[in-house]
C-alpha cells in the first residue's frame, strides 16, 4: 500500500514549531508531533507501507492522517511535487498578514484612521513593496488580506497579488469601499482562478454617503455587493455607527443579507484619524452607553429576521442566523492557560503592515504618530528579522498577564482571567502611548452587567441557543472564571 501527500497540502515549520502540514488553498495549519510528520514525509508515492520494515507506529500514524484527510492511498511512483516536501522558516510563525498597500484613497471619509483622502501616509515604493511581497512568502506567511487606503488605487496592485500567489500565499480578503470593483476587476481574479472575499464599507442605508464623504457612494457599493453576489464573489461588510445612521441597522443588516454579504462587523465610529480632526464626536458621537443599548435592542430584530450571515456587534455578540443556536460573546477569552496568553491573540498569529511598511498589532495603532514610530519599517529591516528579533516580535510575545498586572482595576476582578484586559487599540484610545491601557469599553461590558442581559435575553428570544465560550469554559472546568453569568 503507498500513500501520497494530496496535492493541496505541503509540509512545512517554523522557529518552536518545526512540524505542520499546510493546506495552501486555504492559508491554514496543523501542526503535528514528530511521530506524525515522520509518517507524512514517508507518504511520497515510494513507500511500501505493506512491507514488514515500516514500524506498526508510522502505519498507525498514516491511517489517522489519511482520516484527517491529509493523504491518500495512491499506485508506485504518483510522486509528490518538490514544493509540497518539507521546508523550515528559520523565523517564528506568522500565519497571515493583513496589509495597508496604500494610504491613498479615492474616498473623503469623515472617519478615515489614516486620513487617506489627505494622503497622510502615502505609499511606499515598489521596489519596497516587492521586498515586503516576496519577504512574506519567505517566511512561510500563509494568506494575506489586501487593504489601504483604497488598495485599488495603487498601480502596482496586481504585481503585489501576483508575487504573493507565486509564493503560494492565499488572498483571502480584498477592503475596499466599493468603488472600483468592476467586471473588469473580478475578470482578473478569475483569470488567476482566484475569488478572494470582497470586505466593503457600508455605513446604513440612506446614511453611506455621508460618512464617505461622496454623493454616489452607497449606489456604487451596492452596484458591487450585486456584483459580487452575480459574479460568485464572496462579500462581507463593515458597518460604524453614529446618531444619525443608528436607526438604519435593521434594514442595513437585512439588505447586506440579501445580497448575499456573508458577514457583518459594527463599531460605533472612534474619535480617531478623520473624525478626530473634523470634531464630529461631540455633535455624532455615540457613547460607550448608547452604543450598547444600540447593540442590545438589535438582538429582538436579529432573532425575528434570522439574516443569513454572521453579525458581530463589535466586541458585545456574535452570531450566525443560518445558525441561530451557536451565539459567542466576543468579550470573553477562553484561555486554558493564562501564562502562554498574549496580549492579543489575533496579533500574535496576523501581522498588519501599515501604509508606510511597519509591523503592528492592528490598523487603529497606525494614525497613533508618537507610539507607532517606534515600530520597524519591514522595508528597512526585512520580513525575516521582524518575525525573529524586533520590537514589533517583543511587543506581540507580550502575555497578557503582563497587561493585568498593569491595571490596577484589573488586579481583583472576578472576570480578569476571561477579559484579559480587552483591546490593546481600544485602551490606548483613551490612554494614548499606552499598549498595556485598560479597555474601559470590554470593563464596561463586564461591570455593566451586559453578559448577563444578553445570555436572559437571548434565553427569552431563543431559548435553545447555547453559548460558545460558556461550552468551552465549561469543558475546561473554568467556569468559575465567569461567575454569575449564567
């Protein structure tokens, strides 16, 4: 019997994790103990795994990687191609990157974070922008979204997405506020036989164009969520909120599901970038309060229409209304050990690149002038050296025992183990400089009594729906780290 690695799948490792089988297509991995990859490496076409020489423990192995579906039995000689054989990174494991290829915008949005529309932070070069593409595939990075700015607007766009995908790196989202996506556009994706997601902006019904800062803007975004959805392109939206488009997120929720939107985020707009310098908080702005109160009485609306896609109410619930008996509260982290949690999970495992090429948590850090500076430039220092001994490494390996240790509020709270402080963006929001600040918002969610109203609630409305992070706590034996919540 002979056994090959199927053609999706290659094997590769890491700095400290030096077994994974990868599935390319997809931009994911699993990694494996040595016993395991030992077995998959011999899955090449030329093993006789009948032969009494093979150990019971490498046949026992190939029988549970063939059920994961990682191999499969094949004929002598259908040999494996030489990129699907083993390569280490000598760098730590980044699995994906979420990339600001450009700060330019064709948008005037009041609440851009980098002010694109005033050309704030510009582009990098090609050539620098060739060293972070090809940097990336270097160091074994899996998948990439694309954003800006308007990515669309860089010229060099395709030869970005091009190098990427040469270096079997998946595309898995394009952001974009809508304009520029044509039958043209959508004609080049296929031509590489590529259909990334679609992430565009909508900010309510009746209300888009005014936050885009545009006439025309919501007729053009919802030309191309049509677009998409007749063209087989999957689609997923962003939606920020304000006083004036509040009342618009039922019907902007269920005409993005009628299009064919597979998910929705909401955040109420940060006085950050644009909105900050415009002095549209006080006159616009939503409150922590208002924001959930917003968020709580959507959850009547949700479970009447059941729109099918995800909802996420940033930060206070999720949940998939073709799946309306799984709902997670996006507050609570279940860690199994608090030792190895970093500050931000997401961070730790996608690296975002901001328009001017330096490694950050996440894109709300990169309008933060002073603290961002800090931070290297990949073009300067290279992809590999950023993964392996920068201070963008130091600040991501930071456990979030670290940040609980900071905040004194945090030191006795009975939820500290499941909060974890919240967002490192969110803190800094209202203590600027500070990556270990308090996330008074997810503080509030806990201190406000918000889980318990959202668990009665969802009871009330839909009484067989389970909780997933009180399954996971659950079958951990963590349930005290939530106390009186369910």
């Amino acid at each position: 019997m002979y056994y090959r690695l199927k053609d999706n799948y290659i094997l590769r490792g890491w700095e400290k994790l030096p077994y994974a089988v990868v599935d390319r297509e997809a931009g994911r991995a699993w990694f494996v103990d040595k016993e395991a990859f030992d077995a998959l490496q011999l899955c090449d076409g030329q093993v006789d795994f009948d032969l009494s020489l093979v150990p019971q423990v490498i046949r026992d192995s190939v029988a549970k990687m063939e059920e994961k579906g990682f191999v499969a039995p094949c004929a002598l000689g259908e040999t494996i191609a030489d990129e699907q054989k083993y390569h280490f990174y000598p760098n730590r494991f980044m699995r994906s990157a979420h990339w600001s290829i450009t700060g330019n915008c064709n948008c005037k949005c009041r609440h851009c974070y980098i002010s694109g529309a005033e050309n704030r932070y510009g582009e990098i070069s090609h050539d620098d922008a060739m060293k972070i593409a090809q940097g990336l595939v270097d160091c074994g990075v899996m998948s990439c979204s694309i954003t800006g700015g308007e990515a669309l607007v860089r010229r060099d766009f395709w030869e970005i997405i091009d190098t990427l995908r040469a270096g079997n790196i998946s595309i898995s989202q394009i952001y974009s506020n809508g304009l520029l996506v044509n039958e043209r556009l959508l004609d080049a994706f296929e031509q590489r036989d590529m259909h990334p997601e679609f992430n565009m902006s909508f900010d309510g019904v009746g209300h888009h164009d005014w936050l885009r800062g545009m006439d025309g803007a919501e007729k053009a975004v919802r030309r191309a969520f049509e677009l998409c959805r007749d063209r087989g392109f999957p689609t997923g939206a962003e939606m920020c909120l304000w006083k004036e488009n509040r009342q618009s997120l039922r019907d902007s929720v269920n005409y993005l599901a009628s299009v064919g939107c597979q998910s929705l985020k909401l955040n109420p707009v940060g006085d950050t970038g644009a909105w900050h310098e415009g002095g549209y908080a006080e006159s616009h702005g939503l409150s922590m309060d208002e924001t959930f109160e917003i968020y709580f009485d959507y959850l009547d609306d949700f479970y009447r229409d059941l729109p099918q896609m995800t909802v996420h109410l940033g930060g206070f619930f999720m949940c998939d209304g073709s799946n309306p008996d799984l709902y997670r509260l996006p507050a609570v982290h279940v860690v199994n050990n608090l030792e190895n949690a970093c500050l931000c999970a997401h961070a730790r495992s996608n690296m975002y690149i901001s328009a001017e090429g330096r490694a950050l948590t996440c894109m709300p850090l990169s309008n933060m002038d002073e603290f961002q500076q800090a931070y290297p430039k990949i073009q300067e220092i290279g992809v590999r050296e950023c993964l392996n001994d920068s201070k963008y490494m130091e600040l991501i390996n930071t456990r979030s025992t670290t940040v609980l240790a900071h905040n004194e509020k945090c030191r006795e709270c009975p939820y500290r183990n499941v909060c974890l402080g919240g967002c490192r963006a969110a803190g800094m929001l209202t203590q600027p400089g500070d990556i270990l600040a308090l996330d008074e918002a997810t503080c509030a969610i806990y201190r406000d009594g918000w889980l318990q109203k959202i668990v009665a609630k969802v009871k009330e409305l839909r009484p067989e729906a389970e909780c997933v992070e009180r399954k996971q706590l659950s079958e951990l034996g963590l349930m005290d780290n939530l106390p009186g919540v369910f």
